[in-house]
C-alpha cells in the first residue's frame, strides 16, 4: 500500500473561527508506529468546545478528529503485532506506557499524554500516524464508521458505566439520548442492567433510544425535581441505581443527582464550566449517594467494546446517522448544528 507524498486535512488555525482544509505532508511513522489510512472519524461534541475555544488546543494549526478507523498503510521498523492492511479502530490517547499511571492501566492520567485532535493532529485527514499499541484490531463484521464511533462515544459510556458500577438487576437512567447516550443504552443492557431509562428533549432521540430498548422520558419544560419525580415513578419510586448524565448543563446534572435511588451513583460525562447547585442532604449525605466524575476511557476496554459490536450486543445503526466529505465546509455545518443541540445523534467524516 503505497501512500501519496501530500494529504487534505481539516484543521483547527484559531480558536472561534471555521476549521479550514489544508493540503499538508503526509506524516512518516517512526521505529514503533503505524500510518494509517483514515476510513472514518467521527465529528464529537468536544470537538464544538475545541472550535470554540472553550477547551486549549495545541500546537496550532492542528487537525481535529478523535474517532478515527481506518486500514494500516505502512508500518516502522520495529512493529510486531500489526501489518500492512490490518482494519484498526485508533485509542485516542497517546501515551508514554512507562509511567505509574501507565502501568497501573490508568492511562487518562500520563503526564506526558496527548489526546488526538486536541494535542496532537487527529483523523480528519487522509492519513494520521500513532504508536503500535493506540492501533485496535477491528473486527471485519463492524464497520469503519462504526469503529470510529465506538473509539469516543462508546467508550465513553463504556468507562462511565463502569465508574457507576452498574450490575446485574440495576436501573439506569441515561440523561441525554445522542451519539453517547443512545451507546449508553445498549452497553447498560449488555452489562444486566434490567431497565434503563433515557431522558431527553428531542422526540427523534427518543424514538432511537426506544429501538434501542430503553423508556423514554421526554423532560421538555420539566425543571430538574419535576423531571427526577417522572424518573422515580417509571423507575419504580425510589430512583435509579445509576444515573449518567452526558449533555454538560447544570439542569441535567442536578436531574441525575436527584434521581439516583438510595446508595444510588450519579456519573458526570457531559462538560459544563457552569457551577452547579447541589443540596449536599436531600442529594448526597442523605441518601448516601454518590457523585463521581468520569472522563476518557481506557485502552483495556476498547477491545470489550469491538467484542460486544461483533457479536451483535453493541448495534451503531442508529448512532451513526449522517456521513459527510472530508472537506470544511460541511464540518463547519456539523459543528454549527451540534452547537446549537440540532445535530444528528452522530455524523462521520468519509474522506
């Protein structure tokens, strides 16, 4: 597989402008990487937030893209468990491997660890280079748009759930039926949950998080208690066992606090730099809840991830539902429209 000398790539120039297509070199992979031919990247919420200026990026200019799936297209001299023409889904986490936090598998937490598409150039391009070990063997029945997917917004609510500890029997309320929520959905279910419930505003999403077997709860024009109370009736009255909130506003993270049953967790994913109210009795020492903030995912739960879409527990059908070129202008109208919360549950860029 032979790979040009030049790409297209879309990249961030100045925080609160458009992204823009440039035509840059391609990368070369050094000793322990491999260079990848992006089949599919994913456009994420964060990545509305890195447009925006909202959250640092650096250097710049930069090439966003943190889902990204592709075919392997060259390899550096010293890979051993990857090939040429290998399919891999990429962990957006590039780390040292050597550190404390490395070793112990809590790798969110590398000193030295750059993130795709937000410290280091990401997957909306033609081509991208990663280390061996950031390269996950995708599985030949799940798609690359799926892959891509599956390496944010899955995983995301993967590592959540896990966070919430959710077990056999649970009740889990999903705040949020998008790109993560409506994975959250079919993750919660595949680890026993036996009823999740999802809330949201919009009626398409709630649709898709029905086909994906959760209740829905429409909370448009609900304030948070009203919104927790329709919660505890469809959860059987006392609340939720577990309780994700992924939309990032002080509404919806007082909604999950305010749900979670007895010893019940309420897992915050969604980012929000608003302060949030919290009634430390009636919300947390009283019920002796617990809040617990969850970010990233790990490299250990990936292939989880893959091994549930393979065999048919994980269905990204309904998540991924609009495809655009790899071109700025309609990435620009993607991030318009999931900054104003009118975007569909999930848009991959097709180079």
């Amino acid at each position: 597989m032979t790979s040009p000398a030049t790409m297209r790539a879309v990249r961030l120039v100045r925080p609160g402008h458009p992204v823009e297509l440039h035509e840059i070199a391609v990368p070369t992979p050094g000793p322990h990487d491999v260079l990848i031919r992006v089949r599919a990247a994913g456009i994420c919420h964060s990545d509305v937030h890195y447009r925006a200026g909202r959250s640092r990026v650096e250097p710049l200019p930069l090439t966003l893209g943190h889902e990204v799936a592709g075919e392997i297209a060259a390899v550096g001299a010293e890979v051993r468990t990857r090939a040429v023409g290998d399919r891999v889904c990429l962990h957006y986490l590039v780390i040292c491997g050597q550190c404390d936090h490395c070793l112990a598998g809590r790798e969110q937490f590398c000193g030295t660890g750059l993130m795709l598409g937000h410290f280091t150039d990401g997957g909306w391009a033609e081509y991208l280079v990663v280390p061996e070990r950031n390269a996950v063997r995708l599985p030949d029945t799940v798609s690359f748009e799926h892959g891509a997917v599956m390496m944010c917004s899955s995983a995301t609510s993967l590592h959540a759930l896990r966070k919430g500890r959710v077990a056999a029997g649970d009740t889990v309320l999903v705040v949020g039926a998008g790109g993560l929520g409506l994975s959250a959905v079919q993750i919660a279910r595949e680890l026993g949950a036996s009823r999740v419930i999802a809330a949201d505003r919009s009626a398409d999403k709630l649709t898709l998080a029905e086909q994906c077997g959760a209740v829905p709860l429409d909370v448009s024009g609900m304030s948070p208690a009203d919104a927790a109370q329709a919660v505890r009736a469809r959860a059987g009255g006392e609340g939720v066992n577990v309780a994700l909130e992924l939309v990032g506003h002080a509404d919806t993270v007082q909604l999950a606090l305010k749900s979670v049953a007895p010893l019940g967790r309420a897992v915050i994913v969604g980012l929000n730099d608003v302060p949030v109210p919290v009634d430390t009795y009636r919300d947390l020492i009283g019920r002796e809840g617990e809040l617990i903030g969850s970010n990233d995912h790990l490299l250990s739960e990936l292939e989880e991830l893959t091994a549930m879409a393979a065999r048919g527990a994980l269905v990204l059908d309904r998540v991924v539902t609009q495809r655009v070129p790899l071109d700025a202008a309609p990435i620009n109208a993607v991030l318009d429209a999931l900054e104003q919360h009118r975007a569909p549950a999930r848009t991959v860029v097709v180079p």
